[in-house]
C-alpha cells in the first residue's frame, strides 16, 4: 500500500460540459478553506491550505483537495464535496497523481 495522499479534484467544468463561473471560482473556494493545514503548520498571511489549492490542468481550471483534510475536519471534506455536487461540477476521485490522474480523467470524461 503506498503512502502517497491521494486527492480529490474539482474541475471547472459542469456535467453539462461548460465552464462554471465566476472565474475566480477555484481561488474563492481555496481561499475559504485556508484555515484547514496540517497540525503545527503555521498560517501565513493571504495563503492557501496545502489541502485545498487551485490549479489549471489540461487548461481547465481546477481545486485539488487532499483527502487528508477529512482527518482534521470531516465538515471541511462533505463541504468541498457538496460544492461540487450542489453547483454540478466535473470530479475526479482517488487520484493519486493529479497530473496523470486528470488529464487521464478528461479522456475518459470525454470518450
């Protein structure tokens, strides 16, 4: 078994194949999340979580969440989860490379 995270990804793209909006989607819900670190990191100022970060992959905006979060607040993990679910958004479960994972994700997604 590998002790590699593995993650949830949020894709800027709804079930109906278009963009969500508003742009900056992925770094307001990040930005909501930042109090969320592991224990005894420190919060910088104007940071995001290293559990919750938005990224742009295969030119779709995304928000990659480490399932480690759901350990030090399981309200955090049904949050992200809801968002997704509640605004229809694209998602990607138990990657474990995000890279690979989603751009493999997308083909699939797509065939």
């Amino acid at each position: 078994m590998s002790d590699s995270p593995i993650y949830f990804v949020i894709l800027g793209q709804t079930l109906q194949g278009e963009r969500f909006r508003p742009s900056d989607w992925a770094e307001r819900l990040a930005g909501v999340m930042a109090p969320y670190r592991p224990p005894g990191a420190g919060a910088g100022h104007l940071t995001y979580s290293p559990y919750v970060v938005p990224r742009v992959i295969a030119g779709i905006k995304c928000v990659v969440v480490d399932e480690r979060i759901r350990q030090i607040e399981p309200l955090a993990w049904k949050f992200v989860h809801d968002f997704a679910s509640d605004n229809d958004l694209v998602t990607l479960q138990d990657i474990q490379d995000v890279e690979t994972g989603v751009s493999s994700g997308l083909a699939s997604k797509k065939a």
